[in-house]
C-alpha cells in the first residue's frame, strides 16, 4: 500500500484583499498544502495557486501553520478546524468576510394581542443589513426551502428601531442566535412586548 504524503495546513497574511471583519485582524489564506509550508508560501507568491491570492501575500504564518499529517482525513479535520476557530476569533479567512448582527423591528401595537408595555418589537439575526432583512421579511421573500420571512413582521413591521439592537458584531451564526434569543429576554425584562428571538 502506498503511503499517503505529508500534508499541513497552510496559514498567510494577505493585504486587504477583501473588507476585514475585525478591524484588527488581518486577511488570511488557509489552505492544504503537501509541500513544506514555507516552500509552498514562496510559490503562492510566484503566482501558482488561486488567481485570487496574486499580489495579495504579506507573510507566512506559522504560528497558526500546522502539521505535517500523515492521513488525509486528519488533514481534512484539522483544516475545517482551523477556519472555523479563526473565523470565530473574528479573522476574514479565504475572502469570507461575513458578520452577523441582531436588529429589532418596531411592530404596530394592533397586531399584540394584550398589552404591548413599552413597544411591541421583534428581535432577529442576520449576515445581511438590517435594511435587507427587514425588507425581505415585509415583501414576504421566499427561496428553495420556504419563507425567509416572520408572518408578523410582513403584516405589523413598522421600521427598524437601531437604538433598541446591540451594537455588535458576531463573527459566526450560532454566536448571533444566541444573543438574539438573550436579547429578546433583556428586551422583555425592560418592558417590551418582544417576539421572534428563536
């Protein structure tokens, strides 16, 4: 049986290739490599590999580098590891520069059943802008797998309230729908009728 070769995973520092997502943290490449990594970096930087890289590399990072790997399902794992602890920690990496944050839609009182306290809102999360999204819930948009839409905020959205929402950033979807179910709690305990917070 032949042995399988030597493999890491590759971390660069790129320029601004794309909008970072943290302001202070770089843009990263994170690929494969079965090439000693250094060696790799330097030809990265001749140009052989993604068209999209040329001319953006600053240096190897060989903290975050690691390997070798002897199997390519360990390679696989810790390369689908890496990007997902990167991202996490708020670094653009392979030009992905998504954010997500959580917004409130002030909802009109009539459609409350009961008292609405302080407001009647409702409390969502998005990788998209606000804007965006409060316009594909009022336009009742639809893709391939159902509704990309709350029924209540089609029929009694009134406008975004920014000044309700938290003013964060989070870096990975299960971090955005956490907060957006404890900030519908916090909303509630301050006396609003909040709903959506899934």
């Amino acid at each position: 049986r032949l042995r399988e070769p030597r493999s890491w995973v590759l971390v660069a520092e790129l320029d601004d290739v794309v909008e970072r997502r943290d302001p202070g943290k770089p843009n990263l490449y994170v690929g494969v490599t079965i090439e000693e990594p250094a060696k790799r970096f330097e030809a990265l930087r001749k140009g052989k590999g993604p068209k999209w890289l040329r001319g953006h590399l600053v240096r190897l990072r060989s903290d975050l580098t690691s390997g070798p790997f002897v199997l390519r399902d360990e390679v696989k794992a810790e390369l689908r590891m890496a990007v997902k602890c990167l991202k996490g920690e708020g670094f653009t990496v392979n030009r992905d520069a998504s954010v997500w944050t959580v917004y409130v839609i002030e909802l009109d009182p009539k459609g409350c059943k009961g008292d609405p306290g302080k407001g009647f809102v409702y409390v969502g999360q998005t990788s998209k802008t606000p804007e965006e999204r409060f316009e594909e819930h009022k336009k009742g948009k639809r893709n391939k797998r159902g509704p990309l839409f709350s029924p209540v905020v089609r029929k009694h959205g009134l406008r975004l309230r920014p000044d309700l929402a938290p003013d964060t950033r989070y870096f990975d979807r299960a971090s955005a729908e956490a907060w957006e179910k404890r900030w519908c709690l916090k909303l509630r305990k301050k006396g609003y009728r909040a709903v959506g917070g899934h």
